[in-house]
C-alpha cells in the first residue's frame, strides 16, 4: 500500500474558453464541493492570490481531509490563465476573425491533418468539419428556395438568387453561431494555425512565460508530489511545459500528467507539430506516469486514440489511457439538460460528478492518492484512505 500524498503541487492548464484564473479557482471550489463528499472527503479551497503578467496566473490553496481523520493532503494549485490566448484573437474585428480562421481550417485541411485526423477518430473529423457541413446545407436550402423563386417569377434577376442563397447562409451562421460557438471554433482555427507554426510571436511570448513560471515554481517546490493537469486545448502547453521541465528541472524527475479530453491530436497530427510529437517522446523517455482522460460521449478530442505509443515506442504501462462514461457520472436530469451542448460536455472532465466513479478530477487533484497509483488503476480506488491493488 502507497503512502498518501500529504503535500502536492498542482500546475493547471485550462482549455480555450474565455475564463479569467479567479473564475477557475471558483469553479473549482464549486465543483469539488460536489465530489468531495461521494469520495468520503471534505475539501476547503483558499483565495486566490493573482500574479498579473504576459499570462495572469492565479494561486490557490487546497485542503482536502478524509471525513475520518484518516488522512489529510494539502495541495496547492497553480492556474494559468490560457484565456489571454483566447482573448487575442476574439478581440479582433469580425473580418479579421472570420479570414484568419477560414484561413487556418484551410491550412490544416491541405497539409493533411484532416486524413490523419479520420484515420485515428472519424467522430472527431465530424466535429471539424460540423460548420462546413451546416453552412453547405444552408448554401443548399438556399439554392431550392431560390429555385421555388424562380418557379412562380421566371423573370427573376440571377443576382436574386445568389441573395437568397447568401441571406439563408448568413441567416444559419447568426442563428446557430450562438448556440454552436462558430465564432470561437472559427477562433480556434486561427489560433491553431499560429500555434502550431510557431507564427505569432505573441503567442510564443506568453508560453515561454508560462514556461519560466512553470521551471521556478518545480524548482522551488518541497511537495510531495508534482503534477500537471490538463483539459482540451491546455494539454498541447502542458505537454510541452513537462518535456521542458523533465529535460532541465531536476526535481521534475517523478511529475505526472493528467490529460481530459486532450487536444493534443489536433496538433501532433499536423506536419509542423513536429515539437509536440518529440514533447510526447521526452516524456516517455523519462517514463512520467501519465493519464489521458477521454470519453465516447465527447467529441471534441480523438477518443481511442493513445498519443504516447502513437509517437514513441518506448511507451510502458506508467502512461495510460482512461475512459470514462458521463453519463454514470451524472444524474439522469444533469445528464440530460448537457448532453445535447457539445461544448458544455467537453467541459465536464473539469466538473463536479453526482455519481462516485474512478475519475474526478478535483480528488485526483486534491486527495492522498499518489498519481502514479491512479495512472495504475486508471482512476481512483475504492477507498481514497487505501490503495489497493492496480487494474490488470
């Protein structure tokens, strides 16, 4: 049986969603006052100390103690603020936005992303090619009703006919915009293609700062147990962050990584992510125990996939895949009220859960059970005061 793990230090990359550090800290606390009871544990969240910079980074301090008195892990959490990259690019004009996302969809399309993309998970070649899909069928609708038109007014002017089909385009893309988030994905895309190239040296600033951050705080650290977290578009920084970190921090020789619904694929499958795939390979070199979360439920990552023996051979059984259904993890009303929001789905790898299963992201970040012992079994074990034995 493992010791606990009394003392931790947790650095977390969050995804691509216009949220402030003090608002995850928040959301922490709200969300793992949810789990902390189904895991027979009490969880008490301190304020969030700010450090405003080319990336704010937000600070708070976690106490998690078993409802026995069995145990007790003090866990301090380290938020960056990855929505400064979120806000570069939604901050722009709407043409600006809409060329240099149009632009990058298309840069991933012709370098053959896209195929490789289908060939590891056809549901996530669906989900990037949704708006393409819905704005063709608009384009369609459009040409029938322009046809209809032109039934009962011969006559008609070509040019009002191209107007019909550009209004039900434009109709479709204001109406769903909202509801389907085209403006971020169209976001996304721009920021992919920067990100992966290597193209915006803004972009590249504010992760060499995270970087240096991430370097000092591992050095400086006493804690038990350093771990890396990340969800959706968090996880190609994070990934990189640890290689650089395990290659020049001494005291990083034992972190681990926990991906949820990782975007790493996105990038690693394209021709010039050539830095996230040898990031993959330096982790496994150094044998960190890693987790990659993923869920048939979500489509937005490339569930079934395993990135650390896609991209080394190397890999051994410390770096693993997880799968979880959220559906058990949720009542039935939650489950139903989010599961027809993609993007809301996405987003529970880092929320409370209703049911007790192996996985909860606030008791693997905040409870006593070592990470590698998690990595082991896939998830969390029966009891967070034992261990128990690992999955065959």
């Amino acid at each position: 049986m493992s010791e606990p793990v009394k003392t931790r230090l947790v650095l977390s990359f969050p995804g691509f969603e216009p949220v402030p550090v003090a608002a995850h800290r928040r959301r922490f606390e709200r969300e793992g006052a949810k789990a902390a009871p189904l895991y027979g544990a009490k969880l008490h969240v301190g304020e969030a100390r700010i450090e405003s910079g080319p990336v704010d980074v937000g600070v708070f301090d976690v106490v998690a103690e078993g409802e026995k008195k069995d145990w007790r892990t003090e866990t301090t959490v380290v938020v960056y603020g990855l929505a400064a990259l979120n806000a570069m690019y939604d901050e722009r004009p709407f043409a600006s936005r809409l060329v240099s996302g149009l632009r990058g969809y298309g840069d991933f399309i012709l370098s053959g992303a896209f195929y490789r993309y289908g060939r590891v998970a056809w549901r996530y070649l669906l989900f990037v090619l949704y708006p393409v899909i819905l704005l063709a069928a608009a384009g369609l609708a459009g040409g029938l009703l322009a046809g209809l038109v032109s039934f009962v007014w011969p006559d008609m002017p070509a040019w009002v006919g191209w107007l019909i089909v550009l209004a039900m385009v434009i109709s479709t893309f204001m109406r769903a915009g909202k509801r389907l988030h085209l403006m971020l994905f169209i976001d996304d895309w721009a920021f992919s293609r920067d990100f992966v190239r290597r193209r915006n040296p803004v972009v590249e600033e504010k992760l060499a700062h995270v970087m240096a951050d991430a370097r000092r705080r591992v050095a400086e650290s006493r804690a038990d147990e350093i771990l890396v977290m990340a969800h959706s578009f968090g996880a190609p920084s994070a990934i990189v962050t640890l290689a650089d970190l395990l290659e020049n921090v001494p005291q990083a020789k034992s972190t681990g990584l926990l991906t949820a619904g990782s975007s790493l694929l996105k990038f690693a499958l394209h021709p010039a992510g050539r830095h996230f795939r040898d990031a993959v390979e330096t982790i496994v070199e150094h044998d960190a125990p890693w987790l990659d979360v993923q869920s048939l439920t979500d489509p937005l990552h490339c569930y079934g996939s395993d990135p650390a023996r896609m991209f080394s051979a190397k890999a051994t059984g410390r770096q693993r895949t997880g799968k979880v259904r959220f559906r058990n993890q949720l009542s039935p009303e939650t489950y139903k009220a989010i599961r027809r929001d993609i993007y809301r789905v996405h987003r529970q790898y880092v929320y409370g859960v209703e049911r007790r299963t192996p996985y909860s992201f606030h008791m693997i970040a905040a409870g006593p059970v070592p990470f590698a012992d998690v990595v082991a079994r896939e998830g969390l074990p029966d009891s967070l005061s034992a261990t128990g034995e690992p999955r065959s």
